[in-house]
C-alpha cells in the first residue's frame, strides 16, 4: 500500500506538516473552523444540560431518547411481565398439565 503523506521521524518535521496543513484547510476551507467551534460549543451545552437534569422528573426535549412516537408510547419490559390478580390466580389454580407417554 503506498502512503500519498511520508510523515518524518523528527518533531520538527512534524510540527511543520502540521502548520502546513492547518494552512491548507483555512485558506481551502474557510468556515471550516467555525463549524470546528460550533460542534465543541454544542458539546459542552449538551453535557452541562445533562448534569443539570439529572434525578430531575422531566429532560429537555433534545436530550430525551430519539425514538419514534409508537415505540415511546410502548409498554417497557417490566410492565409488559406485570400480571393482574386474575391471571395470578389461574396460574396458580390450573397449572400446565404434562403427559408422559408410556413406551
């Protein structure tokens, strides 16, 4: 596999590529930088929301789970094991029967 980039062993080198392509992407790709900025600022908003949240009863809307509306309306699993009295008691009362067949 050929390599386009030979990166040299020495630091200088590399800090020299490394300014050489920082001016590459700024003078190519000129909002690049601003999107750089807007994506860390969007993290650390996002992330000083979460602690702020946390143990709270409600979230705020782009912090709840991106789920479709008929899988948030779902029952979860703990609810969909729930059993009423009712089938409490005809579990209990009438079992499963199991045959053994005599060879």
């Amino acid at each position: 596999m050929y390599s386009l980039l030979l990166i040299p062993s020495t630091e200088e080198k590399k800090k020299e590529y490394e300014k050489f392509f920082e001016e590459i992407i700024v003078e190519n790709f000129p909002n690049m930088e601003n999107e750089i900025v807007n994506q860390v600022q969007e993290a650390q908003r996002k992330e000083n929301l979460r602690k702020f949240y946390k143990g709270k009863k409600h979230k705020a809307l782009d912090l709840r789970p991106k789920k479709t509306c008929a899988k948030r309306r779902r029952l979860n699993k703990h609810e969909e094991n729930l059993k009423t009295k009712k089938q409490q008691r005809e579990e209990r009362l009438y079992p499963l029967w199991k045959y053994a067949v005599k060879a």
